[in-house]
C-alpha cells in the first residue's frame, strides 16, 4: 500500500496468508473491501490463467532476456500481437474485431 497506494477493493482467494487477522486488519484500516472468492470457485480465475499460459508459451519460454527492459518491451509487443493480431479460439477472430464490431454507431454531426 505504501508503493503503491490505497485499492478501494482487494480480491483474493482464500490462502492463509489473505485471511488472517493481521492482513485483514490492516485493509479494513484503509476502508478497503475484502473480496475473497468462494470456496472451489476456480471459474473465477481460469480466464486469467488461460492467458498465462499463452503468454509463457508463446512468448517467455522462447526468448532469453539481457534485461528487465528488454523484457518488457518485448511482452509489450506480444500483448499487441495477442490483442490485434492473433486469432483466438473461442472467438475464431481477433479481439479486436470483437470489440470494435460491437462499438455503437456514431451519428455523424449535422
């Protein structure tokens, strides 16, 4: 919280370490809500690691990195490639095209 500031909610899972007195103490001190996923609701996070997946083995696992700024560059150009780019399974389109195809339509000012 000192690096990084103050969230208005913190989701987690049900880990010890998130569900202890002294944790939980200090985000009720910054008014911060407690969200803590239920018991056995993997569904919750299985988007997310889908796309860890993705990214370890499309782009991590293949490259050898002199830097932590190379690496980000690098990671930045992938979730380019990942969001513009490539052609998602479950979409069998690109993101991209998903978003902007479900954009409302503008009227064009007098």
């Amino acid at each position: 919280m000192d690096r990084y500031g103050v969230s208005r909610i913190f989701n987690t899972n049900q880990g010890s370490q998130f569900i202890s007195k002294a944790f939980t103490n200090v985000l009720k001190q910054h008014d911060t809500r407690i969200s803590i996923d239920g018991k056995g609701s993997w569904i919750d996070n299985v988007f997310i690691e889908r796309l860890c997946r993705s990214v370890k083995y499309e782009e991590v696992y293949l490259h050898t990195y002199e830097s932590l700024t190379q690496a980000r560059k690098s990671l930045e150009k992938y979730f380019e490639f990942y969001n513009r780019k490539r052609k998602h399974q479950t979409l069998k389109v690109k993101p991209d095209e998903v978003y902007y195809a479900n954009l409302p339509v503008r009227q064009q000012a007098a």
